[in-house]
C-alpha cells in the first residue's frame, strides 16, 4: 500500500477514479485493512525491497496495476511517471538498469532539487569518469530531453576553474559575506578542484543521510518524491548503478521515461560560462565548504627537503622515519589505482600474478626510501605484515594527533576498503609532489620520478 499511496499522492491531487481503481487493487490482491496500517508505516525502499523475490510474471502484473492506477484519473503526471520509472528500474528484468531506491529524512536546511541528477561514487573509478568525460555533452542533452539537468562535479569544478579568482571571490563575497578573504581563498582551491567521493561522502552521506552510499559503486542519483511515514517526511532517492556503459544505461533511462511519459519543455536551468546555478546540489557544494570543520589540505612529498607537509592545514609531519614516510607515499600514488591488496590468492595461477606483483611494489617502495635519502638494501620488506603494520600504525597516530585541524582527517590515514585493497581516501588531485627539475610543487604524473615509479 505504501507504493500505490506515493502514487495516488503524487501529483497533490486525488481523484474519486484513483480511489475505484485502488478498491479494484485491494480486491485482487487481498489487501486488508491490517495491510494498509503497516503500509502507511513502511518507506518506499522497504516497500519495493519487499517486491524483489516475487516471481517475474507476479512483478508485470503489479507493475501493470501500478501504471492502471497513475492512469485512472486520465492524468498521467511527471511526479507519477518518476516514481513507476523508480519501481521498473528496480524490479524488472526486462530492462538492462541495476537500479535501488533510498529513503531518508532531510535536515531541514537540505532542499533537493527534483530537476537534477548527480553522478556519485564512494571513490575514484578511472574508466567509468574517462567515458562519463568524453560523452558529457551527449548524456546531459539525454537528461535534458526528459527535462533533468546532470550534475558531474569534474564539469563543475571545469567551469570554477575557467574563471579568474577576483570574480570567484566577488561572487563568494556576495554570497558569503560573513567570512573572512582568507577563508574565501580556501573555498575556491576546494571549489576548483572539486571530487566526486568527497562529495559523495560529505554531501549525500553527511549532509543528507543516505547511508549505505558511502561506498557507492559509479551511480546516478535522483530525487523522486516525498513519502509521509509515521509522521516524518521521507524523501526518497533512485540511484541507477553505471558499472557497464554509462551512455547506454543513460539512454535506456530516458527511453524507458519517454515511453511512460513525454516532457513538455526541456530543463532551461544551466551553467555557463559567467551564469552559476545556486539551487539544489549545485548549493549543496557551496554549504559543504562553509560548515567544514577543518582544512581539505593537499599533501606534498618532498624528497629534496625529506619531508610530507600539508600546506594548507600548515601542518608538516615530522615525527616519522623515512621507511614510513616511504611508505605514505606509495600509498598515495598506488591509491590512484586502487590501492593496495597483500591478501595473497589460493588460486596457483592468480598467486604467480600476486607474487609478481608484489616484487613491483617493493621495487617502488625502494625507489621511494631511495628518494627520502636511504639506501635501497635497508629498505624493510613492507610485504611482510609485520614490517607493514607497524609502520601504519605509527603514521595513523601522526594524523590522529593533527585531526582537528583537518576536514575528515581519517581519509588521510592508509585504509582498507571493503575489497580488501589499502589505500588513502584523498582524491587524486590532493596527492602533490615538489618537482626538483621544474622547482615547484605540480602533480605526481606530471613529475619525472613519480611517473619512472608509477609506470613499473
């Protein structure tokens, strides 16, 4: 009941012909009165959760019923055709979509704006983000053709960047007057080098309460509607997962919503090149940086000066041997890739691969303690667990003891993820070097030494 409630609820408006038609539902399916009382109780994740073990001919057939009742009242509306679009993507096969409903209660200052769909993910997945990059302009004018606007933060941090800092600092003066230059300067660094997991983190999980999205896979995340459930609203979320071919879900996505329902107008809300859009996540970015507690410091390696600082925070990591300090920076470079598994395989021909794999990383890890000054044949075996942990525990007690001066200061300590991988949640783009041939601090890929050591 809680499904065909959103529906009849949908568009404010509830007809005498969607209530016939809902008898007709209660009828068939021998809802009784118990049944409703619960319903009214339930989210529409765990109503929809409910439907996923049902044989696939009994899924059609409700599905149907569900489409019957958006149509009883001879007013097929885009908030319904929203939510059935929600309940296919979840319970058919007979489409390619991997699809999961969330519902959470907003804070009261979180506005979700229905118009736009984010891309989210728990952390950086290179190829999903390369084909995401080279067919923006295709999925968004899809998007648009059923009046959405795609958010991509890497887009958004794009168009931050295309500006001069005066102007970005007018409009933050404008909008924020209440804070210092200083700390203007820090949001635009943050606001030109936007990342999508940070944000997945802080924004969707933190701020919005979506849990169960802090290690999201490559996904699309949509607003569809509000359920009232035991008193409380609940806004409920699709997010649509892109493991496999994001231009070809994004086109199965529209298709399957133009076939329920056709747009009369396309979204006319968008960025350009001196136009800002401050609604929704768009505004959500902003909020993000202004109620951060502490610093979202890059990390430098200098292995001129033997040293790993993080500027921002002004804070210099000095209690630490080269041997951990080598092995920071591995992991920092190794978690652009994914990071780091030691778990070896039982598989013979899988270990042969984990075997040679590892024999790479002590390599780079000597190539490193090399750089910080020592010598290749006194580098510790970090293959080993018990020269490893050691080492891990002493540079997390280090971070430990500067975690209030930094925003999420556990992103900065070496992790094991949920597959078994050890890596730093930094995004790329905060992991730095200071290049001794071109004397500046620049990116690892674009520094000599760091690329000798990735290409191995």
């Amino acid at each position: 009941m809680r499904i065909v409630s959103d529906i009849v609820k949908a568009d404010s408006i509830i007809d005498l012909r969607e209530i016939e038609c809902l008898d007709r539902i209660r009828e068939k399916y021998r809802i009784t009165k118990e049944d409703e009382v619960v319903g009214k109780d339930m989210t529409l994740s765990n109503a929809v959760c409910l439907l996923k073990d049902l044989p696939e001919g009994l899924v059609q057939d409700i599905i149907g019923d569900f489409y019957n009742l958006a149509l009883s009242d001879k007013a097929f509306t885009r908030e319904e055709s929203f939510i059935l679009l929600a309940i296919i993507a979840c319970l058919s096969k007979k489409y390619s979509l991997q699809a999961e409903i969330y519902s959470t209660v907003l804070p009261n200052d979180a506005v979700v704006e229905k118009s736009q769909i984010l891309y989210i993910e728990g952390e950086y997945y290179k190829e999903v983000n390369r084909e995401i990059s080279e067919a923006y302009r295709e999925i968004s004018n899809e998007f648009r053709l059923i009046g959405l606007n795609f958010v991509y933060l890497p887009k958004v941090s794009e168009h931050y960047k295309s500006l001069p800092s005066s102007k970005l600092l007018s409009l933050l003066s404008f909008l924020y007057p209440e804070l210092s230059e200083k700390r203007m300067g820090e949001m635009i660094r943050q606001l030109t080098s936007l990342n999508t997991s940070d944000f997945c983190k802080e924004g969707v999980v933190g701020r919005m309460n979506l849990k169960g999205l802090e290690e999201s896979l490559p996904s699309m995340l949509l607003c569809i509607n509000e359920s009232s459930v035991g008193g409380k609203t609940y806004a409920n979320f699709l997010a649509i997962s892109l493991e496999k071919d994001a231009i070809s879900i994004t086109r199965d996505f529209t298709d399957l919503f133009m076939r329920l329902y056709r747009p009369r107008v396309l979204n006319p809300i968008f960025s350009s090149k001196e136009r800002f859009v401050y609604q929704g996540y768009y505004k959500q970015i902003f909020d993000v940086f202004t109620e951060r507690k502490g610093v979202r410091s890059s990390v430098v390696i200098d292995l001129v000066r033997g040293d790993i600082f993080l500027p921002e925070a002004e804070i210099r990591l000095s209690k630490l041997h080269r041997r951990e300090k080598a092995l920071y920076a591995l992991f920092l470079l190794e978690s652009r890739s994914g990071g780091i598994n030691f778990s070896k395989p039982d598989n013979a021909h899988a270990l042969r691969k984990f075997d040679y794999r590892m024999q790479l990383i002590q390599l780079k890890y000597e190539m490193i303690y090399e750089g910080f000054g020592g010598n290749r044949a006194n580098a510790p075996k970090i293959c080993q667990s018990e020269n490893r942990l050691p080492m891990l525990s002493l540079k997390k007690q280090q971070i430990r003891s500067v975690g209030e001066m930094l925003c999420n200061a556990d992103d900065y300590m070496v992790q094991r993820n949920i597959f078994g991988n050890y890596s730093v949640a930094i995004s790329p783009e905060l992991c730095l070097c200071y290049d001794s041939e071109q004397m500046k601090i620049c990116r690892m890929e674009d520094s000599d030494f760091w690329s000798r050591v990735s290409a191995l």
